[in-house]
C-alpha cells in the first residue's frame, strides 16, 4: 500500500468515528426516560419492601435486642 492509501483509510476511519460520536438523535431524551422509569420502579419496590410488615418487624426485633441487653 502507498503512503497516500493509507492517509485516506486513515482520515476515512477518523471521520467515520467523528461521525458515530456526535450521531446521537434523540437517544438522549430515551435514555433519561428509561432511567428515571426504572428509578421510580425501584423506589416503589424498595418502599414495599421497607414497609412491608417484615421488615419493620425484624428492624423492631433488632431495635429491641440492641436496648434491652444487659451491660
């Protein structure tokens, strides 16, 4: 290959990924949608699961044991 085939392919591959960098129409805006969905799907189930009669009775149970021990 000559010097000159080879700056080509060079600047061609450097302005392909130029390109595939800034291409990014709209994929932003679906992100941040998807990502805060599952924010809030997560805060929903961590907040059934927090209030959820199992856990406040075993944090409870804990609480208990931690004041009521013997020093």
């Amino acid at each position: 290959m000559g010097e000159k085939t080879i700056h080509t392919m060079t600047q061609a591959i450097r302005t392909r990924a130029v390109a595939l960098a800034v291409e990014d129409e709209g994929m932003s805006t679906a992100e941040y949608a998807i990502g805060t969905i599952a924010a809030a799907a997560f805060g929903a189930v961590l907040y059934a699961v927090v209030t959820g009669n199992n856990i406040v009775s075993a944090l409870t149970d804990i609480i208990d044991r931690a004041l009521n021990t013997a020093v």
